[in-house]
C-alpha cells in the first residue's frame, strides 16, 4: 500500500536484547487475516523495530524459512487437532518433529514448542496433552534437540478455580490429578516453564464495577492488599500471574517456572466491551512493557524476572468472534503503527519521514487521525460526517485557510476527525468513525498546520 500521510511513529527498540537480569518481551504473529505482508516483510519489521522473540501458532513453512539466519528466537506449536495423533503413536511425534523442526533448526533459533493452546478449554482433548508433551518430548531427545528446544503448553486463567486474592490462587480441582501434577513433573523433570495467557481486560471487562481501570493498565492506583499475605498489589497483571505462582505451590510445584505466552489489550471492541480503546491499549503495553523491563518479579517471586509475549504484532481481520478478537495488533498490516508506544522518554524519533523529530512522551495529550488502510470513499463519508453533522471545526482545511497544505484527503480528514475529538472531550469511541479514525499520542504533522488539543 502507498505510504500515507499518516504520522506512524516506529516502536522503538524496546524489544531489543535484554540482560539475564532484566525481563524478556516478545510478540505473538499471528495470521489469520488475508492482508498482511509477507513473512519476508515481517521479519524486516520485527528487526527495523528490535523484536527478537516471536511465538508463532503453527509451524508454517514460509514463516520459519523467512526467519532463518535473523536471529529472531521463536516459539512455534503443535495445534489441537493434532493432540491425539501425537499421544496415541510415537511415529506421529517422531515424525512432526522430523517433518516440521529439523529442517529448519538451527538456522531458525526454535526455542521452545507450545504442545496445544488452552487445551483444558476444551474437555475433549485435555486427556491427550500430558502424552502428547511426552512424546513430543521423547521425539526431541531422539534427534538430540531437548537440549536446545522446550515444550510447554499455554494454559488461559479459566485453568484455576480460584484467582483472587492471589495468595487463594488455585487449579480447578478435577484438573488437578488427571492432567496438571503430571504436565508440572514433565515440565519440572526437562526445565521447562509453564506457559500462561493471561489477559487483565477481560478481567476488567467482566467486573469494570469492581476493579479500577487504573488498576487494570498499569496507572497509579490506591492498590489491593492481598489478605492472605498482606502483599500490595499495584497491577491486576501482577495479581493474576501470582495466582498462578500460588496455584503451583499448592500442588507441590513451587519451584516450576512461568512465562506469560500471551497478554494484551484490545484498540476496539463492541459497545459491551468496556474498557476497549486505543488509548486504553496503549496505556497497557506501555505500561507492561515498563514493568517488565524493570526485572522486578511479582510481590510472590520478587526475584524472578517476567518473560512475556504481547498479543499481537498485527490486527487480524478474520479472526471469529467479538470485534476485540481482531483488534490487538500493534501494527496496521499495512505495516503502520495502530498507536504510538514510548518506551523511553529520552528518545526521539522520526516524524513523517524527514520532518524533524519530536519527543517520544506528550503526557496527557492525544489526538485523533485518519487510517490511510481503509477505502477513500470510507475516509470521505466520514470527513463529510465530522464536518456536517459531527459539528467539527472545518475552517481551517478550506482553500487558502492554514491547514488547507497539504491538499490531501488523509491530512483534512484528520483535520477533521481530530477537532472532533478533542470538541467531545476525547471520549472513548469518538475517534473511530467505522474505523476510518485512530488516536496518537504525538502531535500530527501536515505541513504548517497545527492540532488543536483538548485541555
């Protein structure tokens, strides 16, 4: 796609290596969409932005060749629908192991292979993960390569019985003998980690009543005192993973290891899913992504730095479900940023190609543009929309008026888009205009023309 006018603003490399004593952040690419770029494409973009950890789904061919010899670490995965194949016959792991990981290993640094995703969310085939894992992992010591790749399996949060507070944190107990003691022996015998997808939205969405949204993204909060330890909690995420380090302790694994395999927080969603919007999910990464690198632990595990992979690199336009499902990315798939993250507040970074830089942080200030990905007859009706009947401020796009340069239709709408944002006050939902819009947190560049703010 042509570039746009759009100010995307590159991620900066916050995802670059990280010290044995500092935390890890990867990403999770998914591709259930018919739009995004090749895996050639892909891979430049993770290394232009310093992503060196990705989990992958599958083990698509076309994706580990792409990442051969980049250095990139990936996590990839045996699906579900393979789990009774793999535990009922020894041949089938032997042989998916020879099929879809040696021919790519070690060009492709493949450090670990997920045996499912939230497999117990589905009672017909959580009786076949622990064999599957083992066998897996037996094929892995035949070719000589349990040295090198581990296997876990991705358990979601609906996996306890109990989660708050955390120190109550607890497996559901018909989960317990079956399918978890066993999974924790094998992950504890070969140094594996426990896999966990934990996601503080839908805790949130679920009791927006109860919980604090400052709470829920990282922001400063009066926190929870967990009763049982008198630990203080100052994020949902925190409390969540440490529900699980008490879930393991209670059944005699206190020693296994975590890594959070998916977290993150949705750009839009339907009108019932509070709490989802741009700003919200910018707030969240930014937030998880400064904590993470702090390699503080959690009030548990004070010492044990967090490993995580946001969800997702991009948005994912045929993934099923509510609108939330495919607006997690990080990225548009047409490669432009869906919201400015700072990971630095002394680093700068380059404005519409070759205008100048500006600082990373506009604390408190957001403004509302226009998304070259969609249709120009989408971005027209809603340019028509915000200056007709939005009540927008449009004077200033005419001809010969300040901000008519560049004569563009994506430097008016935003124009237009943004006066109407910032008149209602940056409500959430009031710069998305059928998705034709999205808020930044830089302010936008279009020749002389300045963005009002809201104050």
């Amino acid at each position: 796609m042509a570039v746009s006018f759009l100010p995307y603003f590159l991620i900066l490399s916050f995802l670059s290596a990280i010290d044995a004593h500092s935390g890890m952040v990867g990403v999770n690419y998914g591709r259930i969409a018919n739009n995004l770029p090749s895996p050639e494409k892909v891979v430049n973009l993770l290394k232009s932005q310093g992503i060196n950890r990705i989990k992958i789904f599958d083990t698509d061919k076309n994706v580990l060749t792409a990442l051969a010899n980049s250095r990139i670490k990936v996590i990839v995965a045996l699906p579900n629908e393979l789990l009774s194949s793999a535990a009922s016959h020894q041949s089938f792991a032997d042989n998916w192991i020879n099929t879809h990981i040696m021919p790519y290993f070690p060009a492709t640094k493949i450090e670990a292979i997920a045996v499912g995703n939230e497999v117990f969310v589905d009672p017909t085939i959580t009786p076949y993960l622990v064999n599957a894992m083992k066998n897996i992992h037996t094929s892995l010591v035949k070719y000589n390569l349990d040295k090198a790749i581990k296997i876990s399996s991705p358990i979601a949060l609906s996996a306890l019985a109990n989660s708050y507070p955390p120190s109550s944190g607890s497996f559901k107990p018909e989960l317990i003998e079956p399918v978890v003691k066993p999974m924790l022996a094998l992950l504890q015998q070969t140094s594996s980690y426990l896999m966990v997808n934990a996601y503080p939205f839908f805790a949130y969405a679920a009791n927006a009543d109860k919980i604090s949204l400052d709470y829920a993204l990282f922001k400063e909060n009066a926190g929870n005192i967990d009763s049982g330890t008198g630990l203080k909690y100052n994020s949902l995420f925190d409390a969540q993973i440490d529900a699980v380090y008490a879930a393991l302790s209670a059944v005699g694994f206190k020693g296994v290891k975590v890594m959070v395999t998916e977290t993150g927080w949705p750009s839009v969603g339907d009108e019932n899913e509070i709490g989802a919007s741009e700003s919200n999910a910018a707030a969240y990464n930014v937030g998880l992504v400064k904590r993470v690198l702090t390699g503080k632990g959690t009030p548990l595990r004070p010492t044990e730095p967090l490993n995580v992979y946001l969800f997702a690199l991009f948005n994912e336009n045929q993934k099923p479900g509510p609108t939330s499902e495919r607006n997690y990315g990080l990225f548009y798939p047409n490669e432009g940023k869906v919201y400015n993250v700072p990971f630095t507040k002394k680093s700068t970074t380059p404005v519409n190609g070759n205008r100048g830089k500006v600082p990373v942080t506009h604390e408190g200030h957001t403004w509302c543009v226009s998304n070259g990905e969609v249709a120009k007859e989408k971005l027209q009706e809603a340019l028509d929309y915000a200056c007709g009947e939005g009540g927008a401020d449009c004077r200033p796009i005419q001809p010969g008026a300040t901000c008519y340069h560049p004569e563009s239709l994506e430097a008016h709408a935003s124009y237009a888009f943004n006066s109407y944002y910032q008149k209602n006050s940056r409500r959430v939902g009031t710069c998305f205009f059928g998705g034709a819009a999205h808020v930044v947190t830089q302010p936008p560049r279009y020749g002389k023309c300045e963005f009002p703010t809201g104050h």
